[in-house]
C-alpha cells in the first residue's frame, strides 16, 4: 500500500501546473547582487547630497548635480559602460537607502563602526584631515594653541568635529550647535573664535563666507578619518572589488585631487587658499 500511495503521490504533482513550480523557484532566489543589477541595466545609482560642496551641488533650475564626487561617479560609470543616476540623500540617510537597495554607492562616507554594522565600505577615497576656522588675525598650530579657557570653540552637535574638540581641547569653551550653517552664524556674529571642521568642508565653508577668517591643519596630532565609499553589504563583493581597483588607479594617477580641487574652486575658494601640508 506505501507504494501505491506514493505511486499516486507522484502523479499527483504531474499533474499540478508547471507555473505553480516557477513561482516556487522564483521565491527562493535570492536577491540580484549589485553587480549583476549594474551590469545588466547599465545604471549606477548614487546617492546624492545637497549643499555639499566640494563633493555635490544641485542647480535647482536645471536638476543638474555637480562636485568632485559627480565627477568621480561619471568616471566610474564609464568602467560598467553605464549611466550614473543621482538619488537626493544625505551622510545619514544613504546607509538606509543601501541597506534598502535604493542605491548601489555613496561617496564621501567616514566608516564609523555604526555605519559598518549595516553597510560595507570601500579602500579611503582620501584621508580626510581635521583643523579649525580660526577668525581674522588669530593663529594657532596645534591642539594645544587652542585648548584654553579663553578659546571659544563652535562645532555641530553628535559630528566628528563635535568628538575632536572635547578630545583635543576640553580646556576651552566648547560652544555645541544644532547644523554647521549654525556654528558659520556663530563665527560671523563674534560669538566664537574657532570653528573644528573636516579639511574639504573647511574649505568650501570658506569659499563661501571668507570673512570667517583663515583655516589651518592642526597638529600634535594630526587628527584624520578615512573617507570611503560606502555599499550595501552582500556575499558578491565583485562590484566592491571592482571600485577598489578604480580608486586605486584615479587616487594614484592623481586625479582624485584633481576632482577634489575642483569641487573647492566651486566654493569660489582658490587653490593658493589649500594649506601646502594637505594631501588627498
């Protein structure tokens, strides 16, 4: 009787449609890898920020983006043969959009340890070193040049620049805002003296306002963060490796600088105001 039954058992699922057995193994797929996504649609999806130059600006009546970062995601483009498609995000929200396969990179990334429990990053697009806005006719060197309780010191809340003035310089007054356009406020109306920023946006927040004053590295340390391209992490690392190989090759021909450079110039900042000891 078990053969019987498991005779008719067999004819059964003979005669069940075969879409029944399609459905089934489309379920069980797993999910197109980026790679294989990029490669057959010749799309690379990028997330995009707003106001962040030198790495992204938008012109609002053309939709346009424009920066070192755009350049770089061009150029990459051209390694799949495909078109790059800019996807509005911000440093925070791209590690969502990764995550939910809204986009295939996001440039200009710090990889914090947060960030890397839910994405993976790529090789250092440069090594972003950390220095101060000080205002007109102020000078200062090092960390402790500026760690005294006569120095007013403004940085955004929860940033890195936030973390480096209570490491660096705990002594002075540490003045806490809400975003970087309001510690550029703060600095302007003589309510600060300093202000703790990243290299690149240094640079650019001065090309802006020049009126801040002047920017300079500071040393002993010299504090400075890897800045990475991020991407979602999946067991098919091929599109990684290949961006490896692409930073590799742009940040050793020198034309990752390049890039960066010109993204600053955007600013209206100039080449002569890049501090000599900065290197990309």
């Amino acid at each position: 009787m078990t053969n019987r039954l498991s005779r008719r058992g067999l004819a059964g699922l003979a005669a069940l449609p075969a879409a029944l057995f399609v459905g089934s193994a489309q379920a069980q797929s797993t999910t197109e890898s980026a790679f294989d996504r990029v490669t057959r649609t010749k799309v690379l999806r990028v997330a995009a920020f707003p106001g962040a130059l030198p790495y992204f600006t938008k012109d609002i009546s053309t939709g346009q983006w424009a920066g070192a970062c755009v350049e770089m995601a061009n150029d990459l483009a051209k390694v799949f043969d495909a078109k790059v498609e800019f996807v509005e995000s911000g440093y925070g929200p791209a590690v969502l959009d990764l995550q939910t396969n809204k986009i295939d990179l996001a440039f200009a990334l710090n990889p914090t340890p947060a960030r890397a429990l839910s994405i993976t990053f790529t090789k250092p697009m440069m090594i972003h070193p950390f220095g101060a806005i000080l205002k007109p006719g102020m000078e200062a060197k090092t960390w402790a040049d500026i760690n005294k309780p006569d120095v007013r010191i403004v940085v955004d809340r929860g940033s890195a620049h936030d973390v480096a003035a209570h490491r660096f310089a705990p002594k002075a007054q540490i003045i806490v805002v809400d975003k970087p356009d309001e510690a550029v406020l703060t600095m302007l109306s003589g309510r600060a003296d300093v202000n703790i920023l990243a290299a690149m946006l240094a640079l650019s927040t001065l090309g802006k306002n020049p009126a801040l004053g002047h920017f300079v590295l500071l040393g002993s340390p010299l504090f400075a963060l890897p800045s990475c391209i991020g991407l979602r992490r999946e067991a098919d690392t091929r599109l990684k490796e290949v961006v490896d190989a692409w930073l590799d090759m742009a940040r050793g021909t020198g034309q990752v600088r390049e890039w960066l450079i010109a993204g600053i110039e955007m600013t209206g900042a100039k080449r002569a105001d890049i501090p000599a000891d900065l290197s990309f």
